[in-house]
C-alpha cells in the first residue's frame, strides 16, 4: 500500500492536534467546573468584578453596547441610555458566571432554576402534528438554559456558528452536550453552519424533528437579507424562513427570562410562543421583518436581558452610502 504523505515541516500531524485540541478543551472545562462550584453568591459577586472591567466607557463591549444604545433608543435621554448600558453590562457579566454553572453542573440540577413555564401546550402539539419544529430562541435571557430544557423534552439538534478557534469549539460541543449516563443515543446533536449542516437540518425536519436557531445573528454578506430591527435595517438570516415554507414545519419563539436572583441562585420563567405566518413567506424580505419583529418585541420586554454587545448592524446595504456605524470607535 502507497504511504501517507508525511506532513510539511514543522506541522503537527494532525491526529496530534486533535488529540491537543481535545485535552485544552478538557482543560478549559475543569477550571470553568471548579470556579462553577462556588456558591452562587460568590459567583454574582465576581460577576459584577468583571463588570467593573467592562463597565468603563473605553472598552470594547461598552462602545458597542453605547452604540447599539444610541440606534435602537435615539429618542431614550443620553442619562437613561447610560444608565441602561452600565445595567446590560453588568447582567452580562452575571450571565457569564451563570452559564459556567449551568454548562458544567447536572442538567437536572439546572431545570429546577426554571420556576415558570409558559406555553409549553404549543411545542407538545407541535410534535404531535409531526411536520417538525423550529425554535426561534434570540440572545434574551439564558439561551443556553432553554437548551438544557429542549434536550430533556425531546431530541433536539442545535444550529451553531463555529468559532475560529478549535479549541473553542471543542469545548463548546464538550459543554452543550447531553449529560445523559444511561447508555442512550444523545438527545443533542450539534450542527455547524454550512452546507451540509443544512441538509442534515431539512432531513431532521422531514422526518418530525425539533431544531434550535439562535434567529438574530448577523450572516455572512449575501446569506441573508436586510429586514427592519429597532428602526434600522440589519442583515438576517433566511435560512429559518427557507426551513421553515419548504418543510412546513412550526416555529415557535422560546427563551429562559431572568425573573429573580437570590442565594439559591437565579430564577426563570421559560417562554414558548407562536410566530405570525410571515416568518415562512416566500418573499425573504417579507420573512425576515415579520423574525425581526418577533425577536424586537421579545428583547424590549427587559432591554438588559438581550445581547447588545453584538455589532448587529456592522454590514450594511448595498448602494445606499451607509457607513459602518461601529467604525472607528468599536475597533
């Protein structure tokens, strides 16, 4: 038999990277377990530390926060925009603190955070009907929560943008994945972002299967479509809307509100509700305002529970003269 190629120089074979890749991700989930064991008390505490960081008027997240402020609330006073800045910043940072526990901790220990719920009655017909579900869930509360609730109720494959490193991705899957013991297949299958990840998707949808989308990131240029948030046009993604008119599936809105925080640690009520017949429309436009609509109407129930440090609005349309409204001051 021909011998394998070796590698060039200075490269590591890549079974060897793997193998590295997998013991930092181990790595890096053994120390986000050990500070997950504090209390919770400690960790909101060190939490608000980190908001202290972030909280200054020079860094990255608070320009972006400010700028995405000042589109989405013009008309808010600069004192309250402030005001309402300093409070996302600081939710965030908890937020982080939180999700480091409920990524490392026994899912079932997570679900008893979750004092509501609200709609559950839609995604058990959903199921029943047995045309597939799609869960819209936007950066609002803790998505990573209403995973965690999703998987426990039934299979459950989860759309994600991998990010550049491959470390990071590592732990990512390592976290996100079922804690499950019993022997049994995973009730969570992760799916990246991409050709073949799609196909798997409509396949999942054809045959009654539940999928998760994180509905209110910004695509690449020319994968999505630019639809009205807040005011100002943002690019979004289509996929949903293609999922959704060409298997006929339901979409329903979810997300894990933040509704109290206490010494026990924090409580949610979890939301499930329907989406307007539009999110499906053959004319994107038209699908895209009617998601966008949806996910505004969820984030301005609290504005510090959604993600503004995202630089939602960084692509903008072409032949218009619209700048980057984050350029230079974000960069």
């Amino acid at each position: 038999m021909p011998s394998r190629p070796a590698p060039p120089k200075g490269c590591l074979p890549p079974a060897t990277l793997r193998r590295m890749t997998d013991l930092a991700a181990r790595l890096l989930y053994a120390l986000a377990a050990l500070l997950a064991r504090l209390p919770w008390p400690w960790l909101y505490r060190l939490g608000d530390l980190l908001a202290v960081a972030v909280l200054r008027p020079r860094s990255r997240e608070s320009r972006v926060t400010a700028c995405n402020l000042q589109i989405a609330y013009p008309h808010m006073h600069p004192s309250q925009r402030d005001e309402l800045r300093q409070a996302i910043l600081r939710t965030t940072a908890r937020q982080l603190m939180e999700t480091l526990r409920l990524w490392t901790r026994p899912h079932a220990e997570n679900l008893a955070l979750i004092r509501e719920q609200h709609g559950t009655e839609l995604l058990d017909a959903a199921i029943a009907g047995g045309r597939g579900v799609i869960i819209a869930a936007p950066h609002y509360g803790n998505w990573e929560l209403l995973n965690q609730w999703l998987a426990a109720r039934t299979p459950l494959a989860i759309l994600y943008a991998p990010p550049e490193s491959k470390v990071g991705e590592a732990f990512l899957n390592r976290v996100r994945a079922d804690d499950r013991t019993d022997g049994q297949p995973p009730r969570v299958t992760q799916v990246r972002a991409e050709a073949a990840g799609v196909r798997q998707l409509f396949k999942r949808l054809a045959a009654g299967g539940v999928l998760g989308i994180l509905p209110d990131q910004q695509p690449k240029q020319g994968d999505g479509e630019f639809g009205p948030f807040f005011g100002k046009e943002a690019l979004t993604m289509t996929l949903l809307g293609r999922l959704a008119a060409r298997s006929g599936a339901v979409v329903l809105m979810a997300y894990c509100e933040r509704i109290d925080s206490h010494r026990a640690g924090p409580g949610f009520a979890l939301h499930l509700e329907s989406t307007p017949a539009a999110v499906a429309d053959a004319d994107p436009r038209i699908a895209v305002a009617a998601l966008n609509a949806a996910i505004e109407r969820i984030a301005r129930r609290d504005p510090a529970q959604y993600q503004w440090t995202y630089k939602r609005y960084s692509l903008r349309p072409s032949g218009r003269g619209e700048d980057n409204p984050y350029w230079p001051q974000c960069y």
